[in-house]
C-alpha cells in the first residue's frame, strides 16, 4: 500500500469518535452543528465507499430513481412540509447536514457527498441533479435554516408511537417515555428484569433479589464476572487490532434484492467497495434464507464478506461491522476472522450481532442498511 493511501486510510480510522455522529470526515461532514469543519477530505474515502468498480450497474445511479410512497399531498401542514424540506436526491427528510446548489435545490449529507464522489469516479464535474448547474464543496452551502426545520418536524417515538419535534426526541425516548425499556435497579445482583418505564415501580416492590442469601448472590456474581471477563476479552482484542499496521475501513450500504426464485426471497448486497488496495462486496440474509421469514417473529440477519479480487497469496484478516455515521444501529462489536485466497474468497454467514428482532426490523423497514466495516490484515 502507498503510503498516501495509508495515511488517509489509518488517519481516518485515528479521527475523535466523541461526536456521537461517528469518526472520520465523513462523520464530521454530517456533524449538524453550525460551523462544522466541512467536508475537506472526504472524496477520497467517498470515492472509494461508493465504488461501483463500473463492472454492475449502480441501482442508485439516476439518482432520482426512488419513489417515494404518496403521502396526502392535501394532507397536514407537516406532512406537507416533508416534501418542501426532503433532499432531493434521496426524497427523505434529511437527518444531518442539508446542502444546496447555487439555486437552492437541497441535498441531504449523504447524497451530497454520493454525487461529489460519483463525478469523482467518472472524472466529470458534479451537477445538481434537479438542474444541472454545478456542484461542489465551494459552490454550494449548508441550509441552516432547513435543518433547523427539519429538527422541528414530528417524529415518532419508538416505545410509545406518539408524536415530537425530531430536536427532542431523544430526550423524550431516553428520560420521559413511559414505555421506554427500563431494566430492574437489582441488576447489579442479577435481577434479569427489562420492561417498560410505567411498571418498573411495580417490578422493584416485588424484586426477589434484594432477599437473596449471600451463598446465593456469590453464584450470580461470579456468573456477572464471567461477562465481564468476556467484554473485556474482546475489547483487548480490538485494542490490539488497532495497532496493526494494514488497517482499512470504508461505510458499507447493504440495499434490498429479491432473488429471482419462484417464491422471492429477500437479500442484501452493497455496492462493490474497495478496502487496504483490495475490491470486496458484502451480502446479507434474512433468518438465513428461511423460506418465509414472515411468519416467524424471530428475525436475524446474517451477512458474509466476499474478496472479489484475485490475490497472489492468501490474506488473512480479522474484520468488523460496526455502526456507520449515517444510521443508529444498535450492533455489538464482534471481531471475525477469515484467511481469503482464490479459492476461499467467502467467509460463512455470521450472524449480524444486532441486539434482538425489534431491531432486527427497524433494519428491515429502513431503506438501506449502513455500516460501517473495518478491515485488518494480519502479517506474519
Ligand atoms: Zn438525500
Ligand atoms: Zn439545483
Ligand atoms: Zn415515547
Ligand atoms: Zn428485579
């Protein structure tokens, strides 16, 4: 690898993740705050995250190809806002950072930087895809006004259903929501108890576990430290990743097929990208392809990392799916292993360590799925 590639590679990768919305320039271009840092720096790794490797169509390529479900076009005055204040690109209400051209057309974050990228890989100049005029990081400039907007816009809380500004939901989801998921204040001693806020009290009066003998919380406790060793098994073990040398990351999109079998099934599969000089692609699944995953209520997604390229020699590597800046999934880390070579370009299915079913769903009903991946290449 050149060195070039290695700095923006492992500089990016070394980027402060305490803003919340993810580390890198990519996460810093979507930083909603006024006067974020912009977007120096990002095409590299843009380019290189939205490769299509120009062998498959992009399904995003006419960037206007999504259709968004009607809504009520003399509906409420919010529902008639969505369509004044969504990217034009994506049509969905920008989550982040808003952009415009010279004539004021809006692009979420997201879309921006896709357009700026994909030019960059065609080597034209970028344009505004509603008309045309160009675009680039100096031409065009954050809508405030829209963002600010957008935060006020309804949005619904995902415990109890009810409506509120996107600015204070998650105070509301996280501190004032009756239904928000609470656990028993006798965990520490093992209480495995999880249910909504409203009937926590109800939970604490009858808790058997203040009441337990000593004997008895010596077993729980040892079975909680055997966790813990665990967790702190793991996170050595990515600490210990990180010092590799050949480290390299990129934003992953898994986006919705449906095989062309008599009864469809669905699947997921991103864009070609290419990580440490290498072209890979990765695929998803759903209840491991069980034949109708719609009539059991356990869901889980399971994806496998595929090396398109051909290598010389083996490559041995340890990877790892996390949550990339642009979506709030709830993924454990866990670090998986696979020497590739010619002959075993594919790694298993592995389980997708989302945390249950419910979330499993929101990934389900979200438009895409997006990551982020990061790659270790083990030298001997
Ligand atoms: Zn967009
Ligand atoms: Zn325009
Ligand atoms: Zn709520
Ligand atoms: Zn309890």
């Amino acid at each position: 690898m050149s060195s070039m590639e290695e700095r923006m590679e492992l500089g990016v990768a070394a980027g402060p993740s305490s803003s919340g919305l993810g580390v890198g320039p990519v996460g810093g271009a979507m930083d909603a705050g006024p006067g974020s840092a912009g977007l120096a720096g990002i095409q590299e790794e843009s380019a290189v995250r939205r490769d299509g490797a120009g062998s498959e169509p992009d399904p995003d390529a006419p960037p206007k190809k999504r259709v968004r479900l009607q809504e009520g076009e003399a509906g409420k005055l919010e529902e008639r806002l969505y369509s004044v204040l969504c990217c034009t690109v994506c049509l969905d209400l920008p989550k982040a950072s808003v952009y415009q051209c010279t004539n004021g057309h809006l692009m979420c974050a997201g879309c921006f930087i896709h357009l700026l990228a994909d030019a960059r890989l065609k080597e034209e100049q970028a344009t505004c895809p509603n008309c045309r005029c160009e675009i680039s990081k100096s031409l065009c400039c954050r809508n405030l006004a829209v963002e600010k907007a957008v935060s006020e816009l309804p949005s619904e809380c995902s415990y109890c259903l009810k409506q509120f500004p996107r600015s204070s939901l998650e105070h509301h989801q996280t501190e004032e929501c009756q239904d928000r998921v609470t656990q028993c204040k006798y965990k520490r001693i093992g209480c495995p108890w999880q249910g909504p806020f409203h009937e926590l009290s109800a939970h604490e009066v009858e808790c058997s576990h203040p009441s337990k003998t000593g004997m008895e919380l010596m077993g729980i406790l040892d079975e909680m430290d055997q966790s813990l060793r665990r967790e702190l098994q793991l996170y050595n073990g990515i600490f210990s990743l990180l010092c590799f040398e050949k480290i390299g990351f990129t934003e992953v999109q898994f986006r919705p097929y449906r095989t062309d079998d008599f009864i469809t099934r669905l699947y997921y599969e991103t864009p070609r990208f290419t990580v440490l000089n290498q072209t890979w692609v990765l695929k998803a699944r759903v209840n491991d392809s069980e034949r109708n995953p719609n009539l059991s209520c356990k869901r889980t997604l399971s994806f496998q990392l595929i090396l398109k390229s051909k290598v010389n020699s083996a490559l041995e590597c340890s990877f790892l799916l996390l949550k990339g800046p642009y979506d709030d999934v709830k993924i454990k880390p866990v670090i998986q292993h696979h020497v590739f070579s010619n002959d075993a370009n594919e790694t298993e299915y592995a389980l997708l360590p989302i945390n249950d079913s419910v979330e499993c769903n929101k990934l389900l009903a979200a438009k895409n799925i997006n990551l982020r991946l990061f790659i270790f290449q083990i030298q001997k």
